[in-house]
C-alpha cells in the first residue's frame, strides 16, 4: 500500500510542488498510516502540529474501537441475559466519534504514546471478569504479570498507568495474553480510568466524567474519587478516575443529576426548560405544562397525570351518560308505544265487543243453542283425536309453518305491540265470555287452539318411586305411584319432612346424592326427564332474580334465550307481554327488581316474577316449589289464576303448596298428600279428597279448612279421630284403596310401621350403633366422595333431545348474556366508580411514598404496585360469579349456555382490564417517573390484570365468598414474596417461577432497565444477574401473564361445569 501511494506521488509531482504548504503534512500522515505500528512516533515534536494533531486522533480513534470492537462477542456471549444488542449497547458506550478531544489530550500528555497505555483485550476481559465471578469489591482485582506481591509499581495503584516496552509490538485484539506493562508509569489520562492492579488505561463510557483528580488535604482523598495515596511514596500524585463499575461502588463516575456530559472530560449543568438524569450525555427537553428549573434532574409531571385522570374521567362519563341516556329514551320510547298499543288494542276490543253483543241480540232466539254445541264438539275434537297428546313433531312442524307466514311480513315495534295487546285483550274477553262454562273441553276452543298446538302435551306418570339417601340410606319417597296430567294443575302438599320438595326433585331429574328406584315415565315411554329439559320449567322455592334488572329485563331475558330461535319478535313480545299482564306487573314493569341492599318491588311481585321467568318460556311441564310462600290470599290467588291461564294451555303444572287457603285450595285440579316418610296418602282430584277421608271416618268439621285439617291429622296433632285407622295407617290403606302392593314391613307390622313412618329412623338397624370414630369418619369421606361424583355425573349427563326445540345456539345467547351484563355494570357505575378510586389512590399514596431507584430500576416500587393491583382486582373481579352462583346454577340448569355466560362475562371484564391500568398509571407513573416508557408499564400492568382476574375467577367460583375474599387478600403478598426471595437453589427456582408476580416484576425491570445504557451498562448486567432476570425475556414474560390468564379462565369455567347444581 505505501509503494503504490510513493507511486501516485511521483506521478502527481507536479500537482504536489504546487502545493508545498501541504506537502509537509500529506507526507506526515502517510507515514503515520503506513509505518507507525500502533501508536509510536518517534518524532515527538509533531504532536504539537494543530493540523496533525486530529488526523494522529482519528488513527487512535480507530484502533481503540478495534479494541473495544473485539470485546463485543464476548459481551454477547457472557452477558447476553443483560444485553439485547451488543453493537447498539457498545455504542451507546464507547462510541465517542462526535468528540474526541480526550483522545488528543491524552496524545499531548502521553507524547505520543498513548496506544502503549490503553489496555489491550485481555486486561479489558480480565477487569470485567470482576463483575461476573461477582467480585466482592470491584475496585480491587485478582493478581497479575504486572501487578502481584513481587511486582508492585506505581503504575498498579489506581487512578495510574504505564507503558510497553518500545521494541515490544503490541496488538490490542490480544485477548489472551498480558503485555509487560511496567515502564514509564504516570497518572492516567482524563477521560480514561486506571483500575487498581492494573497498569493500562480503560477509556470511561459515555454518560461518565472522569476528570482528574485533586488531593484532599483535610480528607488524604482524592476527590471526586474515593482512593487515597499509597503510603510511603511521597512523589505519588493524585491520577485520573479508578474505577467503573456499578452506581453503588462507583457513583462518583457517573455525571450527576442535574447536569450532562457531551464526553467523559466534561460536565455542563442542565438549562432551564431541559432535565438531566443521572449519567445523561444531552438535555432532554421537558414536555410542555411541566416546570424545568435550571439543574432539574426529572420532570414534573404531576400535571399529565392530572390530565389522564381527566381524560380517563370524561370519557366513562360520557359512556355512562350516553348509555344511561339513550336506555332511558328506549324505554320512554317503548312505553309510549305500548301504551299507545294498549288503547288501541282496547278500544277496538270494546267496538267488537259491542258488535258482537247487537248481532247476538238479533240471532240469540235463532242459533244460540247450535252455536254452543259447535263449540263444545270443536273443543272435544281438537283434544280426541288419533293420539291422545300431540306429538312434538306436528307442534314443531305447525310452529315453522307460523314463523315462516310471520317472516313474510316484517311489521314495526308499535304494530308488533298492537297485535300482541289485542290478541290479549281478545283472550281476556273469550276468558270473560265463557267463565261460567264448566265442560273440560271449553280449553280447547279455537281461541286457544294455536297457542296449544305451540305445545308439546306430556303427561308424567309414576310408579313405586322410592328415593335414598345414600349417605345414610334414609328413605326420602317410598312407594309413591301416580300420574300428572297435562292441562291439570297438581298440588303437592304434607307436612314438614314428607317429601315434597324430594317428589318434585326426583321427578325433574335433580335429586343428588340419592338413589332412585322405580319407573318414571313420560307420555307412557320410559325416558329420561332430560331430554326434554328445554321444554320444562322448574321455579325455585327462593326467588333467584337479577336485583339490579327492571321486571321486563329478567322476563325478556328467558324470552330470548330459552323461546325457540326461529320463533318471531312478533311471537315473543306476544309471549313476554302475555306473561306480565296474566301475572299482574305491568305497573312494575320497568321497575328494578331490587336486592336486599337497595329496594325494589315488594316480595309478592318479586315471587311473581321468579314464576314468569319460567312461564315466559312456554313450558310443556311447569314444575313449582312452593310459589305461594309469603304472599297475601290477592297475590297467591293472582299467581294461581296465571297457572290455570298456563294449564289451560295444554301445560302440566305441579306445585309444592303449605297450608293454602280453601280457596286456593278449590282452584287446584289434582292433589298428591304425602306422610311423613315419603309414602302416598292420597292422589287424585281434588274434589274427590273430602269423600276419600270421609269413607275412612275422617271427617273435616265446620269452619275448618280442609287442608290445613289434614295436614294436622298427619303430623299426629289431631288425636280425636272418629276413625279406626290410624294416621299411620293412612298410607297402607291408600295403597290397598288403589290396588297397589303393600311392602312386607308395612303388612301387620307396628314395630316396621314406625320405622317407616319416622324419618329420623334409618333404614338399616343391622348397623352397629357403636360404631368406632375411625368407621365413622371414612363413611363420612366415603359418603361425602360419592355426593360429589353424583353431582359432577349428573352436571355432565348427556341425554338425547327429544324435546324438539332448538333453542338459540352460543353465539346468541352470548349476545343476550352480553346485554344483560352491561345494563347490569352501567348500573352498578357507583360501584365501578368506587373500584377506580381505591386504584387512584394507591397509585397516588405508592408513586408519593416510593421513588423510582435507579440502582434497582424502580424494582421495590413495581413490588409494591404488583401486591396493591393484584390484591384490588382480584377482589372487584370476585364480583363477577360470587353474587351470581345461584343465578347461574338456575341459568344453566335450564339449558342455558354456560360457554355464553362465562365468555360474556369476561368481555365485560375485559373493559376493566383495560381501563384499571390507566386509572392506576396514571398517578404512579407521573409520580415516580421512570424511565421505562408509560405503554411499556401500561401492556404489563394490563396483562398483570387479565392474569390476577382470571385467578379471581377460579377462587370466586371454587370457594365461598368469605373464604375467596381471604385468599384474595392473602395470594399476592405470599406469592410476591416467594418471587422476591434469592434464588439459591433450583427449587426456589422452579418455585418462583410458578408465581405470576415473578413475572411481572420481571417485566417491569426489564422494561426499565432497557432505558439503562452507556455507563449504566455494569449497573443494568450486576441488578439483573442478581435478580436472575434476562432482558431477553420481555416478551416471554407478557406471553406467560397471560397464559396464566388463559389456564385459570379454563379451570374456571370447568369448575362452572362442575360446582354447578342442577
């Protein structure tokens, strides 16, 4: 390369002697490329050249990023867990292109010989090798060729340097030998540091000053350094800096707060309108509504956060107002429309009505007997046909026909209210109209006939149906035989203790825990009462109804989900408003239902409404467990007139009753009376009971009524009976009355009477009655282990549907869950409002008590935010299926979606899940102001959220809602703790990272830390080393937060599938 640059001179000769005044120089720069080896001239008074001096700068330059270059690979392999791109992190350090005037500095002071000074790779290597074999102090290395007990020269106390020998080459990419550095030693160079046990100078990286130091006289240190002279060398000077490592051991390297160094020898105090942060190499303009005084280290930026607050609050303002407002202007609107429906529908009613009654008036004397007959034989012909009950099929088929004829047509809201109100008002005048008729085929008449053929007619019959405990093989039913009609309705009543709720249980398939012996048969076939569950309504005996959603809301809410898919709107607002006005709410109709904390309707409209919630859905059998409980004789004969409605459709109706009043008492059609024991006393018309008792000597006596007279014979209480036969007696002689076999132990058997009719007695006396704690305590385990496999068989029974609806698929009903939940939230916005207020404060009370540290990266203040969010939103997330057990057991016993309801209810949650972050951030971001960005914390604290509620999720619904809460409180201060604790073994390891807050602590740091860089670099790879994170490893972190998310959200709902009660 020099020969061919002799030859270009030569011929460019000419052009060169021209230029004599640069000729000087090209020459000099040409031999320093092409002879000088690394740094050694030999002609020292060149240095002083203003226009060489640069050019010998750049050379040098170049040399020391070869150098430093060369430590890049090992950087990326050792230190890859605190390193994300090893070029862009050496750069940030040592890339000191834009100013290097402390490389020419040091070429003055050293005259020349600085590249004999800068340590070569292998000393580098062996000074970071400090930091990784976890040094115990930095500042003092291990042994060395040139620094060790027998060879200490001055060049080895820290903050000194020297030189290689001039005849020995020196090759600074030598990362595995020591030159011999011991000649011409010297205080090392500003811009550079000299470690102890060391005689080669490591340039200081960016973000660094690292001036000379000056003698404390008072103090013997030299400051800004912490080292002292080495005694007993009294022409030993001060040198330059002595160290870099970490913030805490060698704080006094980095450029202070509040000021900003453009190279490692300068330090320039920061402007007003700009921050500086501790080991800054610029000013970094503040943002605007912030106050920058000269020398500010951070921002103020309590005013963005008061702005996000803000924003945060406008914004759920207004989609509360809005929602709220535009609910408010549907249901104005919808009222006004029905109520408009409704005088139409009335005053056309009228008019016909008086038509009606002319056009009788003239025909009366000529056709008003035959007329009557038409009806009676059209109501008998309808009922006798080929088949005794309609099939679903044909019901199925005549219900497509109709919705097809109905989609023809697409009608408005108002016209839709209008036909259904005066297809009602046409019902009521029917109903009104023939009143006084008694002829059981009257229900049949054309009025009725296409409600009815909707209907799938099943009859229930019974036979030797007996049910046990299996815990303790107690008898709950014994022998019961019987049949329930269809258009009839059948009361259930006995004394406490007889069985009625077990009767009722048994025959809708929802006895657990027990065994279940005899047949149960549906329109003669023996099927499971599970097939046909879509067509059959159970009411509860407690009113299980949504408090905080209006009366119309929890009807139109069955409506919609349990009616069939394909059926019309016109059609189901028939349904809906059929079942509010038969049960009289329509003056509560858009009243909230209300809870025990906040009222609402009263208790008697309340019952009703728990009974239209099943009425609502057209049931073929309606069973009902003590409806009239609690309600006045208006509110029971109300609820009873709305039954008789439903039976007279074609509806099974069997009800639990307790003591009803004899009026009540007249208007049901059938009576099942149990013993005490489950055994039959009497099943049959209830107009025929009195005649039954009497023919046994039991005789109800004047202004008594009859039921409650019957109940007491029962119970024992009435003991002057002027009969043979005892009330023990009773159930024998029903069984003989019917027909039916007597058991052996009930044949001429006081002692097996007893035992029958005691229901504390069990049935198995052979068991020893001393049995041994330890027998007890495994029948318990035994009997408890078997409940709960019953339970979780029975909650994943699949029976094959024979009811022939097909009601709305997951994707609807997840829509209608969806809804209702939403109406549910915006009217619980106090509560809401109350949940983001705690977050706010504690982000304000954490961001103002704990400062972003830089030494951990803000680590103990992210600690503090994992336990406070964590512990705030598992609670609030409890909400979600704690106070909704009971709905959703009742939801899914009906055939409803729980796949819908679970994934509805987290969409819901998922707006929480975006929004509590915010309201937390910012406070304690703006407070603390760390130099993480705010999205960064913003996406870890939105999938900290997302994880901690679906854990919130399986504690709500495997636990009760003390013992949920508890474990709420207590989970993420145990479980952040355990992440927190060294990991000195592998298990505490494998433990740690099972722990949700060990990664997202994890994520927090590693978001922070990336912002570390330059002369923070030790300082970023010592915390993370010590705290095992990987930089790497962000993504992973997020990734793992919110498949923990996703498994608790599936254990969750599998608990739903199994915890649920059917």
């Amino acid at each position: 390369m020099c020969l061919l640059l002799r030859l270009k001179m030569s011929v460019n000769r000419p052009y060169l002697l021209k230029n004599a005044a640069n000729l000087r120089l090209v020459i000099l720069v040409l031999w320093l490329v092409c002879y000088v080896g690394y740094g050694q001239f030999e002609d020292t008074h060149d240095f002083n050249n203003p226009a060489a001096l640069p050019l010998f700068t750049q050379m040098v330059y170049r040399k020391l990023c070869n150098s430093t270059a060369s430590l890049s690979h090992e950087l990326a392999t050792r230190a890859k867990f605190c390193v994300k791109d090893p070029d862009a992190d050496w750069n940030r350090a040592f890339n000191f292109s834009t100013n290097l005037d402390f490389l020419s500095s040091c070429i003055k002071k050293t005259q020349g010989d600085i590249g004999r000074r800068i340590c070569t790779a292998a000393e580098m290597k062996f000074y970071l090798n400090a930091f990784f074999f976890k040094s115990s102090n930095p500042g003092y290395l291990q042994q060395n060729g040139n620094c060790n007990l027998t060879s200490w020269v001055s060049g080895c106390e820290p903050g000194w340097a020297c030189s290689i020998d001039p005849t020995e080459q020196v090759v600074l990419q030598n990362s595995t030998d020591f030159p011999e550095r011991t000649r011409n030693c010297m205080s090392c160079c500003e811009g550079f540091f000299c470690p102890r046990g060391l005689t080669c100078m490591i340039p200081c990286p960016l973000g660094a000053h690292c001036p000379l130091a000056t003698l404390n006289k008072r103090t013997s240190l030299c400051e800004p350094y912490t080292y002292q002279l080495p005694p007993g060398r009294p022409n030993h000077t001060c040198g330059g800096a002595n160290v870099w490592a970490d913030i805490r051991s060698s704080g006094e390297v980095f450029c202070s707060a509040g000021s900003y160094c453009p190279s490692t020898t300068r330090k320039l105090a920061c402007d007003s309108g700009n921050y500086c942060r501790m080991g800054s190499t610029s000013e970094k303009p503040c943002f605007k509504l912030t106050s920058c005084n000269p020398n500010t280290a951070n921002q103020n930026m309590h005013a963005f956060g008061v702005m996000v607050i803000f924003g945060v609050i406008t914004i759920l303002l207004i989609i509360y107002n809005c929602s709220d407002q535009i609910l408010t202007t549907r249901e104005k609107r919808q009222a006004k429309s029905r109520e408009a429906a409704v005088k139409k529908a009335k005053a056309h009613q009228r008019w016909k009505v008086a038509r009606t009654e002319i056009r009788a008036q003239i025909t009366r004397t000529f056709s008003g007997v035959k007329e009557t007959h038409k009806i009676l034989d059209r109501g008998y012909s309808s009922d006798v046909g080929i088949s005794k009950y309609s099939s679903p099929e044909s019901s199925s088929a005549v219900q497509s026909s109709n919705e097809v004829k109905d989609d023809k047509i697409k009608k408005s809201s108002s016209q839709i209210l209008k036909d259904a109100y005066s297809q009602i008002e046409k019902e009521k005048a029917m109903e009104l109209e023939n009143k006084d008729l008694t002829f059981s085929g009257l229900v049949n008449m054309a009025t009725y006939s296409e409600v009815r053929k909707r209907r799938t007619l099943m009859e229930l019959s019974f036979k030797d149906l007996t049910l046990t405990l299996k815990s303790n093989g107690k008898h709950l039913l014994r022998c019961v035989t019987g049949t329930m009609k269809p258009s009839r309705i059948t009361a259930v009543m006995g004394p406490s203790g007889a069985g009625k709720t077990s009767l009722l249980s048994a025959l809708a398939g929802k006895a657990v825990g027990c065994s279940l012996s005899g047949l149960i048969l549906i329109n003669g076939k023996q099927e499971s009462i599970h097939s046909y569950t879509k067509i059959i309504g159970f009411v509860p005996q407690d009113d299980i109804v949504h408090g905080n959603l209006t009366v119309e809301e929890n009807i139109w809410f069955h409506a919609k989900s349990r009616l069939p898919a394909g059926q019309s709107k016109g059609d189901k607002v028939l349904v809906v408003e059929r079942v509010i006005d038969s049960l009289g709410l329509q003056a509560v109709r858009s009243c909230l239902v209300g809870t025990v904390e906040k009222r609402g309707i009263s208790g008697g409209q309340r019952k009703r409404v728990n009974v239209g919630l099943e009425m609502v859905m057209e049931p073929s059998i309606l069973f009902l467990d003590e409806p009239t409980s609690g309600l006045d004789s208006a509110s029971s004969q109300l609820l009873l007139k709305a039954l008789r409605h439903e039976a007279l459709e074609g509806v099974n109706v069997c009800m639990v009753v307790h003591q009803p009043s004899y009026t009540l008492f007249r208007m049901f059609q059938d009576l099942v009376l149990l013993a005490k024991g489950g055994l039959t006393v009497y099943h049959g018309p209830v107009k025929e009971v009195e005649e039954y008792f009497s023919g046994l000597g039991i005789i109800v006596p004047e202004r008594i009524n009859p039921p409650d007279y019957y109940i007491d014979v029962l119970e024992g209480i009435v003991t002057d009976l002027n009969s043979d036969v005892g009330y023990k007696e009773l159930p024998q002689r029903w069984m003989i009355h019917k027909g039916y076999s007597v058991p052996l132990d009930m044949q001429n058997n006081n002692s097996a009477k007893d035992l029958v009719m005691n229901p504390d007695v069990v049935s198995n006396t052979s068991c020893n009655a001393e049995q041994t704690f330890v027998r007890e305590l495994w029948g318990d385990v035994n009997s408890n282990f078997r409940m709960h496999s019953d339970k979780i068989r029975h909650n994943f029974l699949q029976s094959r549907d024979l009811s022939c609806r097909r009601n709305p698929s997951i994707w609807p009903q997840y829509k209608y869950f969806l809804g209702r939940i939403a109406k549910q939230r915006m009217r619980e916005a106090k509560l809401q409002a109350t949940d983001y207020l705690i977050l706010l404060l504690a982000g304000a009370c954490l961001g103002s008590l704990i400062k972003a540290s830089d030494e951990s990266f803000g680590a103990p203040g992210y600690t503090y935010t994992i336990i406070a969010v964590s512990l705030l939103c598992k609670i609030a997330a409890l909400r979600s299926f704690s106070l909704d057990k009971l709905h959703y057991w009742r939801e899914s016993a009906s055939g409803m979606s729980s796949l819908a309801c679970f994934l509805a209810k987290d969409t819901i949650d998922c707006f929480n899940t975006l929004v509590k972050p915010l309201v937390y951030l910012s406070i304690f971001y703006f407070f603390t102001n760390p130099r993480s960005t705010f999205f960064d914390n913003y996406i870890v604290l939105v999938c900290l959220v997302y994880c901690v509620t679906g854990i919130a999720y399986a504690l709500a619904i495997f636990l009760q809602p003390g013992s949920a809460q508890l474990v709420s409180v207590l989970l993420p201060v145990v479980l952040t703790l355990v992440a927190t604790q060294p990991k000195n073994s592998e298990a505490m390891k494998i433990i740690a990272d099972l722990c949700y807050p060990k990664w997202a602590l994890e994520a927090f740091v590693i978001g922070n830390a990336e912002k570390y860089y330059g002369v923070w670099m030790i300082t970023r790879c010592g915390s993370l080393m010590k705290s095992g994170y990987d930089i790497n490893k962000w993504n992973l972190c997020i990734m793992i937060l919110l498949l923990i998310g996703v498994v608790t959200r599936n254990i969750a709902f599998v608990g739903m599938l199994i915890l649920q009660k059917r």
